[in-house]
C-alpha cells in the first residue's frame, strides 16, 4: 500500500492530500530515510513524522485497504 494511503487508512493524517504533500516535503521518513509518497509500506516499518515542534515515530503492525474509525489504532504502536 503506498504511504500516503495508508497514513490516511490509519488515520494518522486525516485527508490524503495533506499526507501526500507532507511527504513531498521531506517531513516523512521511513527507517529513517526520507520517501516519496508512492513508497510501498511493508509491515515492521518504523514511520517517522515531523510537524512543527512534534514527532511522531509509529511501527506498522498491520496493513488493510479499508478499516474503520475503531479499529484505525490497530494499524500501528506508537514509540517513544
């Protein structure tokens, strides 16, 4: 799954657009290089986003194309 859907999918960004432009900024990285949108996410990814101030760093757990509101935590963990 591309990394602009499924930072939508998991609702870490809430609109698809926003994602895609934060990636083409450089204020995503995966493993700790910097990716384009289109990058394919693999499970065991370690995301890492920058916003302002904050940073985000989440582990990819699962992946599904379609999740609801409730189950939308369950794609990633959140680390320290």
């Amino acid at each position: 799954m591309r990394l602009d859907k499924y930072l939508k999918v998991s609702r870490i960004i809430k609109r698809r657009t926003v994602a895609n432009e934060a990636c083409d900024q450089g204020r995503v990285s995966v493993n700790g290089r910097s990716v384009k949108a289109s990058y394919d996410v693999k499970v065991g990814d370690v995301l890492e986003l920058r916003f302002g101030e904050k940073t985000m760093r989440a582990q990819v757990l699962r992946i599904s194309e379609h999740v609801g509101k409730d189950e939308a935590a369950e794609l990633y963990k959140v680390l320290p």
